[in-house]
C-alpha cells in the first residue's frame, strides 16, 4: 500500500495581489533606505574626493608628473564626485540589496530551496566585488600602461573625468557581470535545463565566447579583453566543477527518498 503524499510545503501561503505589491514596495523602500545610509558613511568618509582620488589612481600613474584630471563641463566638478559616490553607495550596499530581493521571493521557495539561496545570493555578491577589485588594481593600471605607449610625445595625456568614470564604470558593470559565470552555470543544471555532460562538450564554443564579448563589451585594447575572456573561461570551469554538487545539495528531500527507492526495487523484488 502505499504512503499518502505529504503536504505541499508552500500550501497556504499563498498571498493577494495587493500584499505581494506592498510587499514589494518595503523591500524597494529598505534598498533604498540602506543605499543611502551608504552614501551618508561615504560622504563621511573618505567623501567624494577621496573617491575621486581613488578611482583615478590606475590612470595618474601612467599622465605625465603634475598632471590632472581635466572637467571640461561646467557642471561636471559637481555632478562627477555626486555620480561615484552613489555609484560606490551601491557597490557598498549590494549585499544587502540581493538580501532584499531573496526575502522577496523566499516565500515562494520550498526550505531545501531557501537553504542555498542565500548563500548563493551571497557568493554571487562576493564575485561581483572580485570582479570590480579584479579592474581597479590590475585591469586599468596595464590597461592605460598599454595606451600610453602608443601616445605621441607632443600630445599631452589629461582625459576629461566625466569620460574617465563612465569608461571605468562601464568595465566594473562589465566584469561585475562576468564573473556571475559560475552561478549562472549552477542554476542552469540545477534548473535541468542543461546537463553537465553538454557544458563539457559546449568548452570549446564557450571560450569562443568569451573572447567575442569581452571583445564587444570593453575598449580596443588587448590587456582588457584578455582579463575579461581568460576569467570568463577558468570561472566557466569552476561552474562545472561546482553544478555536480549544488544540484545534488539543493535537491528536495522527496527526490532523494524516490531515488533510492527505486534503486533498491529490483533488489526487493527478487
């Protein structure tokens, strides 16, 4: 005879549309709330120009001795500090931004689910951060080394800040997003939607890939697009190696109990 099926763990609490909006306008509203208590620390310490003077570190040391930044728009000494110090605000608080978004869609999980959400919100904020690290104190230092060997001596190398923090901008979002490799691996096979077997075979494609995004997606200089494919390639090989055990980990206990149970059948039914 055979056991009656247990309670669906999500039965119950299903919730109104209206909730589910209010809901969602607390956990935009504790964002928000944490960004700017971000940006209150910030402006605190180190204040704006001392993030200037950080982020223009890479770039200063390869501009000739006494050389600065330039601000060639009238309101740009003012809205230039303002945009990194928000930017920083919420590379700061991103931790607590993907927390919001995991207490959002937590009630809709199961609790095996629940049990590595969490962490891998966790782990996919620790990657976006190397990622960022990964450009600040490597990629943009051999980047503007590369660039200013091909700058003639009668030209004087002093960029426009504006331009400067949307470059560097661009290439922590760029990075940032790269290195979720891992974790969008992981949760395609956790998904079944993609065998393990097929991203082995599919190594090759991948590489490819990467070398056509990082490509598309950064300057036209080599340094950049070699640290942004290579990464791509290893982290691609770190999600192989890690989907075997998440899949595994984050399976429902149910499914655990079906799989040995059908193991053992023929060696019962004899």
């Amino acid at each position: 005879m055979s056991e009656p099926s247990k309670e669906d763990e999500l039965a119950g609490t299903e919730q109104p549309f209206v909730q589910h909006l209010m809901e969602l306008r607390d956990r935009l509203l504790y964002s928000l709330y944490g960004v700017l208590i971000c940006v209150g620390l910030l402006m605190f310490w180190p204040g704006p120009d001392g993030l200037i003077d950080f982020i223009a570190v890479p770039i200063k040391e390869h501009m000739p001795p006494g050389a600065k930044l330039i601000a060639v728009g009238v309101f740009s000494p003012f809205f230039v500090p303002l945009k990194v110090l928000m930017m920083v605000a919420v590379l700061m608080a991103l931790p607590w931004l993907m927390y919001q978004v995991w207490a959002f869609i937590a009630p809709g999980l199961y609790s095996h689910e629940k049990k590595f959400a969490l962490p891998l919100i966790l782990f996919g904020s620790l990657l976006a951060y190397v990622g960022i690290g990964f450009v600040q104190f490597f990629v943009l230092g051999n980047m503007f080394k590369f660039i200013q060997h091909f700058t003639p001596a009668s030209v004087a190398a002093t960029p426009d800040i504006a331009s400067y923090v949307e470059a560097i901008l661009s290439l922590y979002i760029a990075f940032a997003a790269a290195f979720q490799v891992p974790i969008v691996v992981m949760l395609l096979v956790r998904l079944g939607l993609v065998e393990i077997d097929k991203l082995k075979a599919f190594r090759g494609y991948f590489i490819v890939l990467s070398f056509v995004i990082a490509a598309v997606i950064t300057p036209p200089d080599v340094i950049s697009q070699l640290a942004l494919a290579i990464p791509m390639c290893l982290l691609y090989e770190v999600g192989i190696l890690g989907a075997g055990w998440f899949s595994k980990s984050s399976r429902a206990p149910t499914d655990e109990s079906e799989e040995s149970s059908a193991v053992d059948k023929p060696a019962n039914s004899k």
